[in-house]
C-alpha cells in the first residue's frame, strides 16, 4: 500500500466515524456541524465608544453574529439531504492534496509549515451531487454612528472591497473542491445579512455578480430561495452509485 493510499484510508476512516456520530439520523433537516454554531467572540461592547480600544474586536462580534444568522437559516432548510460544515478550516497540506501539478518538493511551504491554515470557508454545503459555498460578510457599520466619516463613495469602495475578498475565498475553496471532482456543481454566494434589496444598486459590480448575494430578506424565506437558486439547478443524475442513500454517500468527502 502506498503513502498516499494509506491517507486516504485514513481520510476514509474518519469520514465514516464522523458520519456515525453526527450523520445518522432520519431528520430532514440538514446536518450541521458543529452541532451549534462555532462561537468565537462572547463579549458586547459598548456602541457610542467608537474610537475604543474595543472597536475590532466589536467589529469581530459582529462579525461572528452575522455568521449566525446565516447558520440559522441553513439549519432550518426543509430539503435538507446535505451536511453543511461551518468555519471549514483546511491547512497547506490539505489544500494542495489533489493538485497534481503542486511541487511538494520544491513548496517551502510544504517542507516547513504544511500544516498552517491555508485558508477558511464560512459554509461549505456538501450535498450528494453538488457543493455550495457560503461567504458571510458584516457591513452593519457602514453609514451607521461607529463610522460617522464614511460618505457615500467610501461606502461603495468598502462594499466592493468586501465581495471582492469574499469573492476571491468563495473561487479558493472551489478550486479545493474541484481538484477531487472535477465534474461536481459548485455553486458559491456571498451572505449579507443585514443588507436589504433595495440598497443592491450601492454594490458597484456587475448584475451576474450581484445574483450571487443573499440579502436579509432572502434569509427570512430562505426555503423559497433555496429552491430557486439550488435546487432547480443543480444536477439530476446524483453522482454516487445507485443504491446509496444520500448521507452515507458523502463519507469519503468528510
């Protein structure tokens, strides 16, 4: 058996032990995990101190609670035959597993700190026949009191520099996903929150672009928009064997 045979049965092996302790249940709900969403900040800051030293960390807060409103919608799905990971992490090593055109050789990154973060994924929905990747991005304090200097064109500027970055996460990851299954739906969007419809002209980017944001008013019909925008486009043919349920399929992907 070869290196790399090994570490995909090791990979194997902990996709079924994952899947026994967090998969097996009849809920049609989708599973998450983790089981609750990932809490990273605790604390409330005051919000008329804004030049506190509290101010990034206020902002993270935030941040992190935008996360969770997007958590809540995707756990309330109804069509929920899919696993959806939160605060997907994935290190060097991980992330240049299946690109064979990747010199490990000659990556001193490989050689020294393969095993960093390489990078990270708000959501990653991992269905039988598709994947979709979820960026959330916080732009609460855009206009309001904590930014009082921001006029409207620095509003805009910080509007397309936050979907760029997100942007630029969201075709990371699929790149990821892509180098094990080449001919998978991937589909990606980007999550605000706490920004209506009606403010969509203030993003300075094209319309294709702007089809891949969720707005707050999708979350609060977020079945609706699911089956608009996933389920009735993605793949017919499943492409895991006939005969196999749709959890137990996606144990090798875990």
């Amino acid at each position: 058996m070869t290196k790399n045979e090994t570490q995909y049965e090791k990979y194997l092996q902990n996709g079924n032990e994952i899947f026994e302790t967090y998969c097996s249940t009849g809920d049609k709900h989708p599973i998450m995990l983790p089981r609750a969403p990932q809490q990273k900040y605790v604390d409330l800051y005051p919000e008329d101190q804004p030049g506190c030293s509290f101010e990034n960390d206020r902002n993270q807060q935030l941040n992190y609670e935008a996360e969770v409103i997007a958590y809540r919608a995707l756990e309330k799905l109804s069509s929920g035959d899919f696993i959806v990971l939160h605060s997907f992490e994935y290190t060097h090593f991980q992330y240049y597993l299946g690109d064979l055109t990747h010199d490990k050789r000659n990556c001193k990154t490989c050689k020294k700190t393969a095993t960093n973060r390489e990078g990270e994924s708000d959501f990653v929905v991992i269905a039988p026949n598709y994947f979709v990747i979820i960026e959330v991005k916080n732009m609460g304090h855009i206009g309001n009191q904590s930014d009082p200097g921001c006029n409207k064109d620095q509003q805009s500027q910080a509007l397309a520099k936050t979907f760029q970055k997100s942007l630029d996460q969201r075709n990371k990851m699929v790149q990821f996903v892509k180098r094990f299954c080449k001919r998978l739906t991937v589909l990606q969007f980007t999550v605000y929150p706490n920004f209506e419809k009606a403010f969509k002209k203030e993003f300075p980017i094209s319309r294709d672009k702007i089809s891949s944001i969720i707005f707050k008013e999708d979350l609060k019909d977020f079945n609706d928009w699911w089956t608009d925008n996933i389920s009735d486009l993605v793949l017919d043919e499943p492409l895991h064997p006939p005969g196999r349920n749709g959890h137990s399929a996606l144990i090798p992907l875990l």
